[in-house]
C-alpha cells in the first residue's frame, strides 16, 4: 500500500485543484476478504471456472472494492480524519483482478461554505486506464477555534 503523507485537512485549508491519492494491488485475499464481510459471494468474484466462462475469463475484484480505495483517500488523505460522506457517484468503466495495482485520486472541484460540504471528482485507474469515474460531495470539519486563556 502506498499512502502520500498524511495531513488533516479542515475546510477553510481547501482549495478547488487540490488533489491526493492512494494505491493498492489487489490481492485474491482482499478479494475473499470483501466477499465475507459484505456476503456478496458471487462467483465472477471468487470462482475461477465460473469466472472463465464470462466476458472476463477471470475472477475480478467487486466494484464497491474498488470503490472503497476512494473512501481511504477521503478518511485518510484529503481531506482527511473527520470528513464525512455524503454523496457518491459510481461509473465502473472496466475490471479490477488479481494483481493489478489500482490508482485511487480524489480532487476537489467545489466548495460550498455556508455548509462546509466540498465537491470532488473521484477515479481508480489501473496501468493509467480508468476503471472507476464518479464524484463525491463530503461534510468537512471546520477549523477549531482557538480560545485564550484568562
């Protein structure tokens, strides 16, 4: 796994252009891992004589797996520990499998601070390929306010 540097991000440090990014290589054991803790076992993801029968010829990665990768640059990266979701749009463009190393970057398109809610643009590619395209709206947490001792 490859993290950038962590920072917390609050709202009043974001700046519409400001990007971060997390990658991950998938492995059968994330795969089967997924599988259990959601019960989604559907055999393109965890047969591979099922798998090889369809358009994919092999099992692939669960495309809420995949979007997960998206959730860790949110709650880890940018903006960080404390930011909420509230929205995510989901366009699954192609196959995520064993072994491939799958690029998540989020960048902020908007900001609306009456709500301190943020706009961002959200995609997973693997060998520079989109796989994943979506948007996301998050609640992010004010700077706290800074009291003076007496």
């Amino acid at each position: 796994m490859t993290l950038t540097t962590r920072q917390v991000y609050f709202f009043e440090d974001l700046e519409v252009g400001m990007e971060a990014s997390f990658s991950k290589t998938v492995s059968e054991a994330d795969i089967i891992a997924f599988a259990e803790v959601t019960g989604d076992r559907n055999p393109v993801h965890l047969d591979p004589a099922y798998a090889a029968k369809t358009i994919f010829k092999e099992p692939i990665a669960h495309g809420m797996l995949t979007a997960g990768y998206i959730s860790a640059v949110f709650g880890m990266e940018l903006p960080g520990p404390g930011a909420i979701y509230v929205s995510q749009t989901l366009n699954f463009r192609g196959p995520v499998k064993v072994g491939d190393r799958v690029v998540a970057k989020v960048r902020v398109m908007e900001l609306y601070p009456a709500k301190r809610r943020a706009r961002f643009e959200s995609t997973c590619s693997v060998g520079g390929k989109a796989v994943l395209e979506g948007e996301a709206v998050l609640m992010v947490p004010a700077r706290p306010a800074v009291t003076k001792a007496a």
